[in-house]
C-alpha cells in the first residue's frame, strides 16, 4: 500500500511524477478544478461578506470519488498543484473536499518536473498559503460579480448573449481607443535629403543624411524647402570634416517570462498566446524521451521574474565554454528586475538541462513542441552569453554650410547572437552597413542628391505579441491571463484579426461606449490596474479580500441601477450580404447566434430559411465548379468541402493548399508528419509530396 497520495492537475503531470517515485507513492490526477462557482447563478452571498457558495464542477464527482478512496489508503495526502494562485486554490478546494485540515504540511510545489527538484520538494511540505487562495477567491469574484450583473443589462439594452467582463472589458477598450486614433490620424508631410558619395570617381559609394546647417537642425517641411536646398547643394564641395570611432555593445535579451514568451512565439512562430501557453504546459509536465522516458522539459511557464538559479547558471556556463569557448561566457549574469510587481517566487522559464539539446529530441516532440521548446532554449543560453560587439564610425560631412552624418557599424564579435536575436513587432530601420575608409579633410566625389517625401503614420493596430506586451505594461491581468482574455473577445465578437492585427468590430465598439459611460472603472485602464495591485496586496497578506471586494462593490452597484435606468434599447443592423435566398430571392443577412454566426433570410418572420456561414478558403473545387469551404462535422471538428453540397460531395480533412500539384495541376493539401507539413496531392495515382518551408 502506498504510503503517500501525491495530487496533480493532469495526468500527464501525474505520469512525468510517478516515474521518479518508488512504490511509497501514489500520483492521481484531479483533472484541472473540482469546484466553481455554479453557472446558473450569481453564487456570492453579497450581503454576507461576499462568502462564495461553491459546488462540484459537473462531472467532476467520479473523480471526487476515487480521490477519496485512494486518500483513504495513505497514510499521508501532499497536494502538488500548480505553484501559482490558481493552483493555491485548486489544492485549497481538494482539501475541503477530502477532509484535509489547510493548516497541515499537505502542499508541495514542483517549480521543475525533474527527478531532482520533485525529490527535494518532497522534503519541505508546508500549508496551505490563505493568503494566496485569498488573492484568487477575490479575482474570482470580482470576475463574477462583473460578468454576471453587467451582462444581463447588455443582452436587455442591447443583444442577447453579450458579456462584460473586468479585464475583458479593458482590453477591448484599448483596441478600440487604437482604432480611434487611427480613424482621427492626420499625416503630416516630412522630407529627407540623402547624398549618394564615393570616396573617388570609381569608388565605393555610401549615403550619407542630412543633419544640418551650421550649428541649427534641419526640419523639412514641404517640396519648396527641399527644392532650394537641392539647388543650393548642387555646386558644393563635399569634405570630411569628423570622424568618430567606437564600440558597441548589444546585450542579450533576459530568460523568458510568460509574457515575453507569449510575445516571441507570436512573432517568430505565429503562435497565439492560447497554443503558446497549451504547448508549454506540455513542456512543463512531462514528454516522453527516448532514451530518458517521460520527463518535464522546462521549468515552470507562468512567471515574471527573469532570475535564474546558481545551478542553471553554472550549467549553462559550462556548456557554452565547451561548444563556443570561454570567451562567449558573460562575465556578470545578474538579472535585474523588470518592474517593481513582479512576482519572484519562480524563475524565468528555461530548460531543465541545457544540456537537453533541442535537436537531441526532436523525433521524441511534435513540430511545435520542438519549435517552443527550442525558442526557449536558444533564448535561455543566449541570455548567459557574452554581448555581441559592434566597431562603430560616425562621420561629419561639411557641404558649404550643411551638414551631412553618415554612420556605420562592423560585427566584431558576435557572442549572444551567435544562438539567437530577439523578434521586434515592427520593422526597424536597416542595419548600418560599412563604410569606406576616409580621413579627415579628403573630398568626396558627389554621385547623386535623393530627396524623398514621407507622411507621419497612425499608430499600428496591434497585433498579439504587441497586445499582450501593451496589456503587461497597462498592469492590466497577469501573465496566465492574457490567453484566455485574448481568446475572450474574439470568441463574443467584439474584435476580429485582419492581416494578423485586432480590429474591433461594430458591436464591440458599440458596447465599449456603453461601458465608458455608465461603467467607467470597469473599462479604465489605470483603475483596472489599480486593482490587480489590490489582487497582489492581498496575496502578500497586506489587504483583506471582504474589504477590497466591498469597496469596489458599493459604488459599482449604485451604478447598476443608473445604467438599468437610463441605457436605451440598441438595435444592431444585420450585415446585408449579395447573396440571395433561394427559397422567396431575398437577400441573406448574417446574424449572430449562440453558436456563432449564420445566414438568414431578412424577410424573417414570413420566409425563416436559414444555413450556415460558409469560410471559403480561396481553393477551386477539384471536381466541380465550386469553392472549397470550412465546415464543422457533429463533433466540431474542422473539414473542408464544396460549396455545392450536397451536389458536390467533396471532402477532406486537411487544409487545401493554393498552389497546384507542379507535375499533374491537381489538389495539394497540407498534412502534418512528425517530422513537419508537408503539401500532398490528392490525386493518388499522382503521389507527389512537398516539404513546408520553415
């Protein structure tokens, strides 16, 4: 009989734990949360201190059941959820439903699923931390309160199945507000002037940019002004007159948090933060290795502390001076904190073992678990290594009174880079190239004046990564938010991608007005971030959550009742489509549903013929004149089919590819293999196969 019951969220934790333990161990699995708060109602007793009245989470009690059985065999229970809040709470609530007192040494942490690290936990049980579920009850019910009494007025005022949510909310605000600022942008015309040198007749030509004239900036504003400097240019000698030497030193990016990996795999693996964060979970509890067996790849993934452990510093210092040398080790790797909320109690996501290359187990991932894991890893060991240094040159060029400045830059020494640089969410100005070798006073030979007119641009519309980075730096959510709150607002329709960037829609629009008029603080960027502060005191055990969830309840109720009061019926105008209704010729309207969008006849109540939303890839049926659209089958999974069903019957499974089969013009489709996609042909005499570029 086991003499310990260890408890996890998910088996695949549950597998990863049991292959380091002797038989004394028992690991069991409770499937994510046992209890929530019930969907049906409120469930916050609000006049009695906001006590949560919480239930078993349906189809949950078997498992409920067999946790009690198995706790009844051992000698001793330890709780080994997740160590963040919302594992604090998940192992809070199997302790009440298995008749474990909090206050004993039931709860252990596993920052890393490592043999090591889950034995060395093992010794140092403790409580349960009140202060940490205390901190998640409050969001809880701060996120409940928000939702459930906000939402009815919407789906009353304005459309059924509407919802409010407080962090929500404001990220659809700060969409929207983008959105406005684009709408009002007015661009404003700018010039530069560029002269195209060589330091002689045939030899190597550079640019160099206009800076000045004399000792005041050159600013231009309009054609005339360019003009006359053009002109006056023509006739001028150009002459070096500074030359300036140095170095430059580019310092590696930190060790992931969860933000920052969410941000990365957005721009370098078009990831959205949900697969991101799904993916890394995978990493974090366990994957079966070959030749190891089942093992956690990385540390813990939700963390925004950039602090490394001594131990994993001294590893991947000895990996690099084995495989780069000793020079590409940084000499100091201290982290230094990002903002002053962090929460320090893990580490910056990292491998286990950076010994654990990513091409060593690439045949034990799939495509993506390799494609994060390696990020993670490359940006880990770089973090350790050495800057990358640049020789620089900056030169003053004289023409009568202007001045022009050319710069230049050589990679000495390529340290960090030498594993991995850091995406950017907007392209940058080019590199520096190089320069001739000039000396002060030498002539140049002038090859060409280029005057160019530009136009300020709006802000950008924000793509995830750029999303997610803005919601860190407003404090609005944490880190194990943004995927859910991003995943939120797409799926209730308020915003929607277009060319990778959020967009808000009509409705979103619609109701992100309604909210700044009547609810102000919910959809305010600082009160929203005020109150995660709040969510921060309370789990450091400065604020009681009762008072904190009454203080932002009273106001907040008054204005309920204004807002029933005073918020006008709104009618949403259907999107009228070109096509037709067979049934009376109508034209179809698209409509929002509880499960997503449909067409219907807009002579609805007399004609109700409705159909699905057809998304057409773009991809010309192979067997009829039809257009290949997305479909659902019973179960929701995605397939593709002809638009002409059912005339057509053509089906498959994999995504069509546009480009034709280039040895017979057939169908391509794009498959995934354990070694990546691949494009096929459907056409099975043909047999032809592609591999997917990157």
């Amino acid at each position: 009989m086991a003499k310990s019951l260890i408890i996890v969220e998910s088996p695949a934790k549950a597998k990863t734990i049991s292959r380091f333990l002797g038989k004394e161990y028992r690991v069991a699995a409770s499937m994510g949360h046992v209890r929530d708060l019930p969907k049906s109602k409120l469930g916050i007793d609000i006049e009695k201190g906001f006590v949560p009245k919480y239930i078993t989470i349906r189809g949950k009690g078997s498992i409920i059941e067999n946790l009690r059985k198995e706790a009844a065999k051992a000698q001793k229970v330890l709780l080994a959820t997740d160590p963040d809040r919302e594992g604090e709470a998940i192992s809070w609530h199997l302790a009440h439903l298995l008749d474990i007192p909090p206050e004993t040494p039931c709860r252990v942490e596993f920052h890393e699923i490592t043999k090591t690290a889950v034995s060395e936990s093992l010794r140092h049980p403790r409580k349960i931390n009140m202060n940490l579920v205390d901190a998640q009850q409050a969001r809880r019910i701060l996120d409940r309160l928000v939702g459930y009494k906000i939402s009815p007025i919407l789906w009353r005022k304005v459309k059924w199945g509407l919802s409010a949510g407080r962090v929500q909310s404001a990220a659809v605000r700060m969409i929207c507000d983008r959105e406005k600022e684009i709408a009002e942008f007015v661009p404003e015309e700018y010039w530069t002037i560029e002269a195209e040198l060589a330091d002689r007749p045939d030899g190597s030509s550079f640019k160099a940019k206009l800076h000045s004239r004399g000792n005041e900036k050159i600013n231009l504003k309009n054609r005339e002004q360019v003009e006359k400097i053009v002109a006056d240019l023509q006739d001028q000698v150009f002459v070096v007159m500074e030359i300036k030497r140095g170095e430059r030193r580019r310092n590696p990016a930190p060790p992931f948090t969860t933000s920052t990996m969410q941000q990365e795999a957005a721009r370098k693996l078009g990831f959205t933060a949900k697969k991101t964060m799904m993916i890394a979970q995978q990493l974090y509890e366990g994957l079966d290795i070959k030749g190891e067996g089942t093992v956690g790849l990385v540390t813990y993934i939700r963390t925004d502390s950039t602090r490394i452990s001594e131990q994993a510093q001294k590893e991947a210092k000895e990996y690099i001076k084995a495989n780069y040398g000793s020079e590409y080790v940084a000499e100091s790797m201290s982290v230094k904190k990002a903002k002053k909320n962090i929460q320090d109690a893990h580490e910056g996501i990292r491998p286990t073992s950076v010994f654990r290359h990513p091409d060593s187990i690439k045949d034990s991932l799939t495509l993506d678990q390799y494609k994060l894991y390696k990020l993670i890893w490359e940006r880990f060991l770089a973090s350790q290594m050495a800057p990358a240094v640049y020789d620089t040159v900056s030169i003053d060029i004289k023409a009568g009174s202007y001045i022009f400045k050319a710069s230049g830059s050589t990679l000495k020494f390529t340290g960090f880079m030498a594993v991995y640089i850091e995406g950017a969410d907007e392209e940058t100005e080019k590199d520096e190239g190089t320069l001739p070798i000039l000396e002060q006073g030498q002539k140049l030979t002038l090859l060409k004046i280029m005057p160019e007119q530009h136009f300020t641009q709006p802000p950008p519309r924000f793509t995830e990564a750029m999303l997610v980075k803005a919601l860190e730096e407003k404090g609005i959510g944490r880190p194990s938010t943004y995927a859910p709150i991003i995943d939120t607002i797409q799926k209730r329709g308020y915003v929607k991608k277009e060319k990778g960037r959020f967009k808000p829609t009509e409705l979103g629009q619609l109701v992100t007005e309604i909210l700044k008029e009547y609810f102000s603080d919910i959809v305010d960027l600082d009160f929203t971030a005020e109150m995660e502060n709040q969510l921060d005191k309370i789990e450091a055990g400065e604020e009681n959550w009762q008072k904190i969830i009454e203080s932002f309840y009273r106001p907040f109720e008054e204005k309920l009742k204004i807002a029933e009061e005073k918020i006008e019926e709104v009618k949403i105008e259907d999107e009228v489509t070109e096509e037709k209704c067979e049934l009376c010729g109508r034209n179809m309207v698209i409509k929002h549903g509880r499960y997503g969008k449909f067409m219907a006849c807009s002579g609805f109540p007399e004609c109700k013929n409705t159909k699905p939303l057809l998304e057409e890839t773009g991809v010309k049926c192979p067997v009829c004149e039809g257009v290949i659209v997305v479909r659902k089958s019973k179960k929701g999974r995605k397939f593709y089919g002809c638009s002409n069903y059912p005339n057509c019957e053509f089906v498959t499974w994999d995504p069509p590819s546009e480009t034709p089969c280039p040895r017979c013009g057939g169908l391509m489709v794009v498959k995934s293999t354990k070694s990546g996609k691949i494009t096929a042909c459907t056409n099975t005499e043909c047999g032809y196969k592609d591999q997917v570029e990157g």
